[in-house]
C-alpha cells in the first residue's frame, strides 16, 4: 500500500496533467510527493557518511529537486513507477556531485582537520558497514547506472527504496522468480564491475 501522503490514483492525474504542460499541475506533483523523496533521501543518505557529515537530508532533497524540475522539463513520466524512479536518479547523482565535492583534491573534507587533528575525510571513512570507502560508493552508485534497466529497475527498488520481492512483483507485474533473477543478475554485474569487490547477490 502507498504510504498515507501518496495517493496514487491522484498521483497519476497529476503526472498526465504534467504531461500536458500543467505547471500547477507539476508543482502539486513534487508537493505531494515531497514526503516520500524525503524518506528516500534520507535512506540514500545514510549510504554516504562522507556527504552526510556535512549535509543533512533537507539539503540533499533541495538540490535533487531542483534537478528533478530540470529533468521533468526534458522527460515526462507517464506513470508513478517511472516518476520514482527518476526521482531516485536525481537523488543518487546529487548524492555522488556532493562526495566528489568533499573528497575531491581541494574538498573541504579532505583538507578540514577535527579537533583530534584527523583529516575530517579519515574520520568519516571509519565505518563498520563493508564496503567502506568512498571511491567504492561512488563507483558502485556509478555502475548502477550503467546496469540493464529491467535489472536496474529491481536493483533500485530493493537497495534504495527498501522494497521487498514480492511487492515489486507485484508493482511489474511479474512473478517472485522474475525478480529474483533479475536482482541476482543485478548482483552478478555489480560485483563483475566492481573487481569481486561487491558481494555475490542473494535471495
């Protein structure tokens, strides 16, 4: 079911009114969605410690949607599950823009010193998680691009959106088995990308 923000039947009106130029109808789009593009950011986020330490969720989100307008003024969505999906886009390249800005050579991550005298970019790179450094993100998040996009598509669902196999099936309108081919696909190709250095894909 769609989260109590989002009703979806209102939700495409909107999309086709966009589609027919609708400027109004463009802007009630984003502020109706606005709370699930929160969530989503906010989930994105957590991915990038290196982004997080200096940018909070609000300033993610107000630079993806400005990216989401420029996008929508060059494509239009015809459907929720196509504009999801381009609102996650937004938000993984905003995400990427800003870690190549910190942690680039002349980053204010790189060069900032803590109170510790640790450069600030070694602080925010000790994590638990695994994979843990930054250019593994950033070209993980690079090669989900790249990936086939039935397989993209599932890939994106799952690891960013938080969904589960079943719901996705029935989103696509396919079987469990689709999806889970579909998602170890995904898998294979990541970790074939990334020299072995993703996990094998599992259920």
């Amino acid at each position: 079911m769609p989260p109590p923000d989002l009703d979806t039947v209102v939700l495409a009106d909107l999309l086709a009114r966009a589609g027919r130029g609708e400027s109004s109808a463009r802007d009630e789009l984003l502020s109706r969605a606005q709370n699930r593009l929160e969530r989503l950011a906010s989930k994105m986020l957590r991915d990038y410690p290196s982004v997080r330490r200096w940018e909070d969720t609000a300033d993610v989100l107000q630079e993806a949607l400005v990216r989401l307008v420029r996008a929508l003024g060059a494509v239009t969505p015809t459907t929720t599950r196509e504009f999801f999906g381009l609102s996650a886009e937004q938000i993984r390249r905003c995400l990427l823009d800003l870690a190549r800005h910190y942690h680039g050579p002349l980053g204010l991550g790189r060069n900032h010193h803590s109170s510790d005298s640790k450069p600030a970019a070694e602080l925010v790179e000790q994590r638990d998680a695994d994979p843990g450094d930054l250019e593994h993100w950033t070209r993980l998040h690079v090669a989900v691009e790249r990936l086939p996009a039935e397989e993209r598509e599932v890939f994106m669902l799952v690891f960013y959106h938080g969904w589960t196999q079943p719901r996705i099936a029935e989103l696509l309108g396919v079987d469990e088995r689709t999806v889970r081919r579909r998602w170890r696909a995904a898998g294979r190709i990541l970790h074939d990308a990334l020299g072995g250095s993703a996990p094998e894909p599992g259920e």
